[in-house]
C-alpha cells in the first residue's frame, strides 16, 4: 500500500468484474491462492486468456490463465502499442477497494483533529512529536488550516525518540488535544510538551493500534502523508513535501 499505483490513464479493456467463488477456481489459480494471494476477481483479456486479479503482500497481481486452463502467467500485458492490459482491471478490482480500506481505517484510528472540522479537504499524517519534518509539514499547512481549507488530522505515534510515546500520549490526554498539538508545534525545537512516565492503558491501547496501522501499511518514517487526489484516488507523501507537491496535497490556495 505505501506503494500504491495509481492509473493515470482509462485503458480500453472491457473488465468483468465478477467476483469469483472458491471452489469455482481453476486449479492453477488455486495453486496463487495457496502461495499467500487473494483472489478478487476476474476480467477480460486477449487470445484466450481469462484474467484474474489478485492481491498479494498488499501489492496489486494480474494473473493469465491460458486457453486450457492448465497454466497460469504471472504478470503485466502489453499490447502491439504498448498499452499495460493489466493496469486497468487492477487499479478497479484490486487499488480501488484497497484505497478505500486504507481510508477507512485512518478515519477511524486515533488522531488529532488540526484545523476546522468542516474543512472541505482532509489530509492524514503518521506524526511524532519529535519529528522536525512533522513540524515542517504542520508550518507549511498553516496558511490552508488558517483558511478552514483543509483539516489535518495527525495520527500520533512514538518511533523516534524514547520520549516519544510519552509524549503522543500527554498530547492524547491533555484537556484540550488540538491546542495542545498547537501549542508543541508552533513553539517547534522550544516546545516545552513533557512526555507523560507513566501511560495511561486506553491512551496507550490508541497509541499500540496507531503503530499498528503504521506497520500494516509498511511504513517506516514520518511524516506519512495520505490524501486524495483530484480524481479521488488516494495518494501518499513520505516526508515534507516540496512546494509543488504542497498543492498537489492541500490544494490551491
């Protein structure tokens, strides 16, 4: 997921987009199923082929199994032009489903709201109180925050220092979370947020199930950046952005 591909372009392939039972599988793509992949469902493909869209270790997989239906291809098709046969029906049976899990799941993690709560754009950050990069995005955002145009929402967890997650979790328990992450974060390197010794078990059960998250989406740094794309699609920023990829992430100003 942290490698998520996006389709740029619609490819003329006609996908069929049903979903398949188990037991109606052919005993090739059983054999994938049985290596770790999912089977999502099956689409059109040329001279014979039957295509079949799978995910594996979170990463997208187009399956052929030929006219027999004794073997199976691994892999991306190309036609005479040069057109990826293969990108379509993944980026709909496979990227599209997962895009909205992985959103999902954000929502409904533990997170501090940062900016006005009907803000029209939301972006979601993995963010340590610690990291300097974390309060370069939150100082480059503040013009949209300040403009109610978009509403970070900082999914907080403890990997860089020891401190770390003491920290997260005062930010959690303080009486007002929102300002508190103001307060830390506009006072940058003279911040004087003072991590918590002693954790409270629901503040850390959030910050476990934050870093959790974290590892399942294979990510290893933050900032990590979600956001959805003018097409809807979701997108992901690893570190601060550059000016350019700012508006590609908050939008115009």
């Amino acid at each position: 997921m942290p490698r998520l591909r996006h389709l740029l372009t619609l490819l003329p392939l006609t996908l069929a987009a049903t979903l398949v039972q188990a037991e109606d599988w052919p005993a090739p793509i059983k054999q994938i199923e049985a290596k770790g992949a999912k089977i999502l469902g099956t689409f059109d493909a040329p001279s014979g082929l039957t295509g079949y869209a799978a995910q594996y270790q979170n990463r997208g997989m187009a399956l052929y199994l030929t006219a027999d239906g004794k073997n199976v291809i691994a892999g991306n098709l190309y036609d005479a032009q040069g057109n990826d046969l293969s990108s379509a029906p993944l980026e709909k049976l496979v990227y599209a489903p997962m895009s909205k899990e992985v959103w999902a799941k954000m929502e409904n993690s533990s997170w501090i709201q940062d900016g006005d709560k009907n803000a029209p754009r939301i972006v979601y950050l993995f963010s340590d109180p610690n990291c300097p990069y974390c309060n370069m995005f939150w100082e480059q955002a503040r013009p949209w925050v300040k403009a109610g145009k978009v509403q970070l929402r900082h999914i907080m967890v403890g990997i860089i220092r020891e401190d770390s997650p003491g920290k997260s979790a005062a930010l959690f328990a303080a009486k007002d979370p929102q300002k508190a992450l103001e307060d830390h974060e506009g006072a940058g390197k003279a911040s004087k947020l003072q991590a918590l010794s002693k954790i409270p078990e629901d503040i850390e059960a959030k910050l476990d199930a934050n870093m959790k998250l974290m590892e399942e989406l294979e990510l290893s740094a933050t900032p990590a950046i979600f956001y959805l794309d003018d097409k809807g699609a979701l997108q992901q920023q690893q570190g601060a952005p550059s000016p350019d990829k700012l508006v590609k992430i908050l939008g115009p100003k």
